[in-house]
C-alpha cells in the first residue's frame, strides 16, 4: 500500500519533481553504498587472493669483457664482450595455496646472451620449465624440464664460489654433473630437519624400449645452515640407442664455515660404458655437440676440487679455487689430466648489482687439449696445453 501511494502523490502536480529529485537523491545514494560495497568485496578478495596465490618476474643480467689466450688451432688470443661470469636469464615462478599446507608451485626460466640479445643455442627457450605440488608434510613432486639431483647436491653444499647468485659461470665440477638439467623429468624432495632427500626419473620416451634415453638420480643432503653442509648423490643415465650402454655419475663434499671464511671440498666421478655415445634425449647437448667437447673419448672421468672465500665487510667477496681431473681414455691417446686455478674479487654496490674480476689458468695434457672443461657458460675450448682468461664484468639482478 505504500508503494501504491508513492505512486499517486507522484502523479499529483507540483509534487512530481519533488518526488523525483527524492527518487534521484535516494538512487544516488545506494549507488554509492553499492560501490563502496563492491570496492570493499574487491580489496577483500585481492587480499585474500594475494594470500593464497604469488607470481614473481625475476632474472639476471650478466655482461663482461672477457680475454682468453689459445682461443683458436693457431694460438691466437681473443678479446671480446661476453655474457659475463654468470649467465643471464629471466624466468617466471609462482604458487597457489589450495589448503591443507599444499600448494601448486611453477617455474619457467630463460636463458640468454646479453652481449647479443640472442637465446642460449645449447638449450630450449625455457630451459626450465616444470610445475608441481609442494605439501609441508609430504615434501614436493615437480614435473617438467629441472635440474638433476646430482646437480642439486653439488650447487646446495659444495660448489665453489656459491656465494654468487647462479653456478654457471667458470665452474669445472658443473662439466661433471651431466648436463645439470633433463627433461620428461619427475622429481620429488622431502626434508627431514636438516636433511633433504631427492630421487628422480627422467622417462625416455622410446617405444618398445621403456628404459632407453632413461635417468635416474638420487641425493642426500646434509644443510644446517653453518657451520658444516655435507651431501652425496648419483646419476645414471642409460643411451637411447644402446640401451644396455650407462652413463653414471656421483659425487659427494662438503663446505665449512667460520667467522668470514668459508672452506669448500668435493670429489666427482663419471664412468660411461664403451656403448655409451651421447643418444640421450633428455640433455642440454646432441651427439655432435658432446663429440665437439671430447665427451665421448673417456671412458673413466675423476675430479677432486676444492676452494675458499673470505667476506671482507659486507660487500667484497675474495675467492681462489682449484680443480684436479684425472681421465682414463677410451683409447689410450685419449688418456689425459687438467689442472684449473681460478681467482675471483667480487665488490656489491647495492643488494642487486656487483661488479667482479676473475682470472683463471688452465693446463691440459693428453686427451684432454680441446676438451671443453670450463663450465656451462665457457666461451671457448684451450687448442692448447695452456689457457689463460680474464674477465670483467657487470652483474644485476632484479
């Protein structure tokens, strides 16, 4: 009955506009409480979203000049701009909390010459590439293209100079760690205090043969922070050609701390079968490649490595490292050693850039002149029995 009326004294004339400016006046104000409401729905559900889901941009950007002697067959030395000591990428991660102390983690990274602007050659676009399910009680299973466990233990307790943001740059145990990634991988990590256990299965793909182009690694890692950080772990790949034919790898060291000064140590071994020629579809590199690097010439691989950074203030990091491998042929001319010196300054002018100097001599005998023994991001092999390099660079990241 009253809308009824509302509607009669409307009509009556001198009162409409009366009424109509009431109407307007009362529109306009649950228009408002309306938006107000719809305004505090949205914070609240950006809040809440914000709480239960993240997605970080980050990467890093690495150029230098670099010299390096014996660069060619001839001998000559080279100078150029490079991609720094470390090698530059940018990459996508994020997590979705979907409760119960779980939630869905991804991660998409590139890597990248910024010398060039040019995407590495030696890897897909995405070098990584994976997404997964991490639980506080049960651990994490990812899957995708990762890192190897062998790779993890290594980077995770003692590789040299892992004070600086990626392990990519002039490291020599990263050569012995199987190309550090694979694809058509399933990984899963659990942590237990202060240990962490991982165990890994990269499928082959090959029909009819199930474990061709396989591999299977397993880590234990011992990291309490400081003093002392200890971990062990094992690679076994299988050709995808020959079958039967392995390659395997395991490693073990450890890094300890005091005060400033951090001393590091490891040893790692690769053994591969005669039958075993590169037919691994789950690697960085192709059989060409691999044969380029001299990979396919060993039969037995051995390394011992080990150095010490002292932190100066906050700021300036002082690093020298030394590498000793030892290589049984799969002929004997291909019988060989390499002994590698590296020192490094590196001075932080904020929290995300430094800049650095690093030297570092290399000697090769026997079967391992030309072999590429350098690192990931080595920039080229030593066609002699002696290598010298310097480097100077810029790094940031973000």
């Amino acid at each position: 009955m009253r809308k009824a009326g509302r509607l009669l004294c409307s009509a009556v004339p001198g009162r409409r506009n009366r009424n109509e400016r009431r109407n307007r006046g009362h529109t306009a104000g649950l228009r408002q409480h309306a938006l107000a409401g719809a305004i505090s729905v949205a914070a609240l559900y950006s809040v809440s979203a914000a709480a239960q889901s993240s997605v970080t941009l980050y990467g890093l950007v690495d150029a230098g000049v670099r010299y390096t002697t014996h660069a060619n067959p001839a001998g000559d030395s080279q100078v150029q701009m490079v991609s720094g000591a470390s090698e530059s990428n940018f990459g996508i991660k994020g997590a979705e909390d979907i409760g119960g102390g779980t939630k869905v983690v991804f991660n998409m990274e590139n890597r990248f010459f910024p010398n060039s602007g040019q995407t590495d050659p030696a890897y897909p676009f995405f070098n990584t590439a994976f997404v997964g399910l991490q639980s506080n009680t049960f651990g994490k299973l990812t899957m995708g293209r990762q890192t190897n466990p062998l790779s993890d233990a290594v980077v995770g307790a003692f590789a040299t100079n892992r004070w600086l943001p990626t392990f990519y740059q002039f490291r020599p145990e990263v050569m012995m760690a199987q190309g550090v990634w694979a694809s058509n991988m399933v990984k899963y990590a659990a942590r237990w205090q202060y240990l962490t256990g991982e165990v890994s299965y990269a499928f082959g793909g090959t029909a009819g043969h199930f474990g061709a182009g396989s591999q299977i690694g397993a880590s234990l890692l011992y990291l309490p922070g400081a003093p002392l950080n200890l971990a062990v772990a094992y690679l076994d790949s299988r050709d995808a050609v020959n079958a039967s034919a392995h390659l395997k790898s395991w490693t073990a060291g450890g890094s300890y701390t005091f005060d400033s000064t951090t001393v590091s140590a490891g040893w790692a071994v690769n053994r591969q079968d005669a039958g075993f020629v590169g037919n691994f579809p789950n690697g960085p590199f192709s059989e060409p490649a691999l044969t380029a690097l001299k990979f396919n010439t060993f039969s037995v691989r051995q390394m011992f490595f080990g150095g010490v950074t002292q932190q100066i203030g906050l700021a300036t990091h002082l690093s020298a490292n030394v590498w000793r491998t030892i290589q049984t042929g799969k002929t004997p001319s291909a019988d060989g050693n390499a002994t590698q010196f590296q020192l490094l300054a590196d001075y932080n002018w904020s929290k995300r850039t430094d800049t650095y100097l690093e030297v570092d001599y290399s000697q090769y005998r026997g079967g391992m002149v030309g072999a590429q023994f350098q690192g990931i991001n080595a920039l080229s092999s030593a066609f002699k029995t002696t290598q010298l390099g310097v480097t100077a660079g810029l790094r940031h990241l973000f």
